[in-house]
C-alpha cells in the first residue's frame, strides 16, 4: 500500500531593502490620497459651480466628463466631506499618528461615517482604526462602530424620577400607542424601565416615553383621579356610556366641575362612596 506525502506550500517572501521600504509606503500614501483627492475635486467643481460654461446643471456635466449617474456623484461628494471632518487644519495637533497615516479609502466606509454628525466622525474612526489595528478598517467594521454610537444611551429609571410622580405618555409604539397623550402615575422604578399607572391598568415604559408634568395641582389631584376612576371600572359590566365618559375622564390631567360631577354620579350609580 502506497503512502501518499502531502507537502505543505511555503509562501516565501522577499525581504525589501530599506529604500523599497520607504518607496512602498510613499506610493502607497499615494495611492490612498488619490481616491480621497479625487473626490474633493469633484465637490470642488460643484460647489464652485465651474461646470457653469457647458452644462446647465452639475448632474448632467458629472455624467458627461465623468461618467458618473447622480446619485453616485453625490456620495462621491459626501464622502470628499466626511474626509474633510476628519482632518480639520485645527484639529492636526490632536490627531494620533495612527490617526493621520490611515484615513478612509473608500466611499463606502465613509458612507457609514457620514450617518453621523460631523462633531462625532472623528471618534468613530479612530475607534474603527483601533479595532482592526493595522489594517484598514472595512467598511462593516465601521458600520459596527457607527450604530453603537447611534444607539440611545440608557437612563436609570431611579435617576430620573420618583414613585408617585406625575407625566404624560408619548412617543409609545405598537398596541401602547392609544395611550400617547394619557396622564399617568410612576409606580414602580425597575433598571431601564417604570411601571405606571393609567386610568384602565398600568404599563411599563422607558424614560423616554414620560414627558413630566410639573403643574403642583395636577401632581396632587392625578393620582387620586386616577384611583377614583379605576375604583368604578372594577364595580364590573358598565354601560357602554360609562366606559365612554371614564375614557374621556382618564385623557385629563385635572377634572373641571362638570367632569367632577360625571365622575361623583359614576361613581354615586355604582354605589361607591367618593
């Protein structure tokens, strides 16, 4: 029986002399500033407008000399701009090495960077520079970055409010979005979240959706509103009428005498003392 010998392939490379070095990492530099030259040049004549002679717009004369449709003449554009916010002439002395030797070469990467404000394109780049350490960072790796630094920071509900304070419900989503504009009470302070209560149940929501009320009177009626109104929804079965008037009751953030007096003659019909 015949034993076959696999042999491995050893890619060897050649050694370049300190002068090819040297000539290597120039014309690589070359290379990088090119595509990045290229396209503040191509912003340079439209925002100059020296297409002006031939053309009538800069649509037609990008895709005339240059070939280039519309939409991508403009991320070409965008991308000549994110370039510029990373290396501002008064921000040279707080660049990092690292930093200044390696800047974007391709639209796509700054595609994602410019999902940014300019103020935060720099940050993100560097960190996408630190991530893949001495290689250009791919256009995912900063897509990655980008969305963290989009991401909503979270609040701890204990630092931003109380139990027993007051608010109005917004921005809520999905099945919860009926309630937007609806009173409420905080009940219960979790990590992220808060437990509160609304005329017909309760609810858990993120700071975000809690637009605080500040009025003294409605601090001190609502939660006793609120009460008075659930207290006649447990009775059981109501009218139809009556679900109608505690939905109205339950949008208010304080009841006006006529509202008071719907509520007490609830309230009277069902036998529950106020």
């Amino acid at each position: 029986m015949e034993t076959q010998t696999q042999v491995a392939a050893v890619e060897i490379f050649e050694e370049l002399t300190p002068d090819e070095e040297r000539e290597r990492h120039r014309l690589e530099i070359r290379v990088d500033r090119a595509l990045g030259e290229g396209w503040s040049a191509l912003k340079q004549l439209r925002d100059l407008r020296l297409y002006r002679s031939t053309h009538g717009t800069f649509e037609e004369y990008a895709k005339e000399r240059f070939g280039y449709n519309r939409a991508h003449a403009y991320r070409l554009i965008n991308a000549a701009a994110v370039l510029e916010n990373l290396s501002p002439l008064d921000r040279q002395e707080e660049m990092s090495p690292n930093w200044r030797q390696k800047m974007p070469v391709s639209e796509s990467q700054c595609r994602e960077l410019a999902k940014l404000p300019a103020n935060k394109q720099p940050k993100a780049w560097e960190k996408a520079l630190s991530i893949s350490g001495d290689k250009a960072p791919t256009a995912q790796i900063v897509k990655t970055v980008v969305e963290r630094m989009k991401e909503k920071q979270l609040f701890l509900a204990r630092d931003f409010c109380a139990v027993g304070d007051v608010f109005t419900l917004t921005r809520l989503q999905s099945r919860e979005r009926k309630y937007n504009g609806y009173p409420c009470v905080a009940l219960v302070l979790k990590d992220f979240t808060i437990e509160v209560d609304v005329y017909d149940g309760t609810l858990i929501v993120k700071p975000e959706n809690l637009k605080p009320i500040d009025d003294p009177d409605v601090c001190r009626q609502l939660p006793t509103i609120l009460k008075r109104i659930k207290r006649v929804r447990d009775t059981g079965l109501l009218d139809r009428g009556a679900y109608y008037v505690l939905d109205g009751l339950g949008r208010q953030t304080y009841l006006t005498d006529f509202e008071e007096k719907l509520l007490s003659l609830l309230e009277q019909e069902h036998g529950i003392d106020s």
